[in-house]
C-alpha cells in the first residue's frame, strides 16, 4: 500500500537530519514527515566508527567550527557542550623538509631567510599585488595570487593529488573560502616572525571528548524514531505520482543524496535536466588508517608531494584522547592498495566546475517548480562544512512550512 508523506526527505547526512528536526520545532506533526537513508547508520560523511580501539571518522577529518549560536545550540541538544573539547586548531603543511603551519602564505616566516627571500620575491610579482583582474580559472588564479613558488612547491601539486583531474576544470567562483592572506601581511609576518592574517576555517574547533564527530548525528538520527528509515537507497522515483520506492507518495520532495541517483531512479526526467545533471563533477576519497604515532603536535598535515599517495594526515592521537595513531585522506584515483582498514567515500566532494553554477541551478530550478527541493552538499552541490549544511537545513524548513 502506498503512503502519503507530507514532506520526503532523501538522505539521513547532517542536512536531512536537520531539516527533519526543524520541521519537528516548527510545530510540524511527526506523521507528516519521513526521512529515507540508503546507509545502516545516519550521519553521511560524519560517520564515525571504532578502529584499533577508538574513534576513526570515516568522511574524512571532521572538526566543528560553528559561526551561528543557532546552529551550536541545536547540535548541544544532541550532544551537550560538556561533551566537546576545544582545541587551537595546528595544521601544518610539509614543505621543504619542513613543518610549516597553514595557510602558508601567512607564516613564511617560519623558512630560512633565503627560502622567505624567494618566496616574497614570487608574490611582489603576482597580478594580484600589481592590480591586474582576477583570472577565472583556477591555475591562473593561484599564480595571480600567490605567485610561481607556492604554486609550484605546493598550491599546484597538493590541488593536483587532492582533485587528480585537470586543474583547468576548475573554476574561481568558491575561492572566497580559501584563507586570504594579503601581500602587506604576508611582509608582516616576515618581519615580526609571527603569523598575519585572516585565519582560516577551524581557528578553533571542537571535537567530542569519548566519541568521534559521529556521535552527534547517530543520537539526532536516533531522535526521528520511526520518521527515520535506515538501510532504504532510493531506488525509484515515479514524478507522474511523485511516489518514491513504490512506496511513499510525497507532496514535498527534499533531496540531499547526489543528483545521479535521480538518473537511475527516474527514467522520465527532462532530457535536459538529465543532460545538466550528468555535467556535474564529484570527486571519491579513501580515508586509511595508520596505527604509528607520528611525532608532531599538528592536528593534521597537509602533505603536497606527489611522491605520496594521500594528500592529508590527520593525527587522531592529538584530538581523539586516548587514542593513537592518523588517518589519511586520498583521492580515490591515486590510491594504493592496502590490507589494513579503509573507507571509501564514493561521494566526498562536489567538484567546482567552470559549468557547474549553470548546470545546478537549472536543476534546482526545474525542481523547485515539482516542489522537488536541493538541499546540502549534493541537492546544492557546493562544499560546505557540517555548520553551515545545519544552518542552510534549519533555513529550508522555515521557508518550505511557510510556503503551507
Ligand atoms: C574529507 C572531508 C572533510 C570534511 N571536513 C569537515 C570538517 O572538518 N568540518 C565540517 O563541519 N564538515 C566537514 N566536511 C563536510 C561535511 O562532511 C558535510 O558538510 C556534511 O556531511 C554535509 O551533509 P549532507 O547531509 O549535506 O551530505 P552527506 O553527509 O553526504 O549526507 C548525504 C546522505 O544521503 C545518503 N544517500 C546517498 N544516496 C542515497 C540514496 N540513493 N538513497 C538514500 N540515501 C542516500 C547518504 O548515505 C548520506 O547519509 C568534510 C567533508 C569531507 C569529504
């Protein structure tokens, strides 16, 4: 028998759980809503499990970094404040034999004199400092910023390894969320030899003190009772009787699973839509675990060589208390094979191509008028940290209830 549901929601990640709770405060009746999850357990990229003995994220390195009291105070109900620790965030970047904390640009300083020497040299002659446009594609961007010796030592290696695609693809629309360091602070910090500059996302960070990132989003999943439905992948989508899996009639459809599942699922969809959505670009992450300690206070490194396989360490024995060890993230396409513990993350990051603004909102557009809503980092298709996927679903909801 099919059942009718209010309001649909595909994908128990970060955004799916919130836009459920939302509707739940906004004084929405349980029976009216259903969140359908392809996996055992809620959560999506902010799943954690237990490895060699404590908690291993199975995303990627996940820190909270939250901007809005709204969205801290929402994640406390799940799991109270008393059960985070707060850290100073240490990230450091592998270069030259050396540690140098990120983002580099604002801590040259921490180079030999020669090394800092040839480094502002490079800037003073970027496009950037000179007053020229900024370039709207990616590789011209770095060189126009940063200048030919961080492109080439690290901006260019370490976003060949993390993307493993031509750097070309890639568009500058989204660089707002890199760290932006200027020219005169970059000068500062050399000659203070201390660091200038904006700092970047996770200045500080909280992380839970017993569990890893997961424990929040497992209890919020565990909240929705029976409004959630675990180990369900949406495998059909009828848009005539806007009926899911044969089994759900939805009047409002909030999606947060990746586009191309819409392929397979619905074989009626607008040639055009199809068209746009098979343009948008995704990159996989394997995240493999590493039992050694490594001798550095960094709560993760940034490795550029492309000698190494991974791209990223993150040094679980410095914020999972107890624990020991590091987990690596590596692009999919460049990994090693391995016996010991990995996670594969088909879908870890929405890639920012030169067509994707076009191509997503074409989408979002044709489904809005299905009241078909794209909701966080696949609905969107944008990177976006666990906050603001929080704050974008606690937004959502407001507008959609009070549309009636
Ligand atoms: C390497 C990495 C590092 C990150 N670091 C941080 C960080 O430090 N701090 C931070 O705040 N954020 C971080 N993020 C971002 C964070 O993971 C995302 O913001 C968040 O997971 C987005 O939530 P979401 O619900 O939109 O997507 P997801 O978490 O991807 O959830 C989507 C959900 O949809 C489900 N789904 C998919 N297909 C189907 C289907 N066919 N049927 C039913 N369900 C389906 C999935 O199983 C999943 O549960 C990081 C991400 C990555 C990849």
């Amino acid at each position: 028998m099919v059942k009718k549901i209010k309001y649909l929601i595909l994908g128990g990640g970060p955004s799916g759980l919130t836009f459920a709770h939302s509707l739940l405060d906004l004084g929405i009746s349980k029976n009216e809503l259903l969140v359908l999850e392809a996996n055992a357990e809620a959560g999506g990229l902010c799943r954690s499990t237990i490895v060699d003995g404590a908690p291993l994220d199975i995303g990627g390195g996940h820190f909270l970094d939250v901007k809005k009291k709204e969205v801290l105070d929402f994640l406390f109900r799940f799991l109270p404040q008393e059960e985070w620790n707060s850290y100073h965030r240490v990230a450091k970047i592998i270069l030259r034999g050396q540690e140098i904390d990120h983002p580099l640009e604002g801590n040259l300083w921490q180079f030999f004199r020669e090394d800092q020497l040839n480094y502002l040299e490079s800037i003073a002659q970027t496009g950037s400092v000179r007053g020229e446009t900024m370039p709207e594609s990616f590789i011209e961007w770095i060189r126009w910023k940063l200048g030919e010796c961080i492109a080439n030592d690290y901006m260019l290696p370490y976003n060949r390894k993390i993307w493993a695609m031509d750097l070309n693809l890639l568009g500058t629309y989204w660089l707002y969320k890199l760290p932006n360091v200027s020219f005169r602070e970059t000068l500062r910090s050399c000659l203070e030899g201390k660091a200038s500059g904006t700092l970047p996302a996770h200045g500080t960070f909280l992380y839970p003190k017993h569990y890893g990132y997961g424990e929040v989003w497992k209890r919020m999943g565990s909240a929705l009772g029976s409004q959630l439905i675990r180990s369900s992948p949406i495998t059909s989508i009828d848009l005539t009787t806007r009926t899911i899996n044969k089994t759900y009639q939805a009047e409002k459809i909030i999606t947060s699973i990746p586009w191309m599942y819409w392929l397979e699922a619905n074989s009626s969809l607008p040639e055009r839509i199809r068209e746009n959505i098979k343009k948008l670009v995704n990159i996989s992450i394997d995240v493999d675990y590493q039992k050694k300690n490594l001798p550095t206070k960094a709560h993760w490194i940034y490795e550029p060589s492309e000698k190494i396989s991974y791209h990223r360490m993150l040094v679980r024995s410095n914020f999972c208390p107890g624990s020991r060890g590091y987990w690596t993230e590596c692009n999919a396409a460049r990994s090693l094979p391995t016996n010991g513990f990995r996670h594969h993350n088909e879908y870890a990051y929405p890639v920012n191509t030169l067509e994707k603004p076009k191509s997503i909102n074409t989408i979002l557009e044709w489904a809005k008028t299905n009241k078909i809503y794209g909701l966080g980092r696949w609905g969107k298709w944008e990177h976006m940290n666990s906050d603001i996927a929080v704050s974008e679903a606690m937004a959502m909801a407001n507008e959609i209830v009070s549309q009636g």
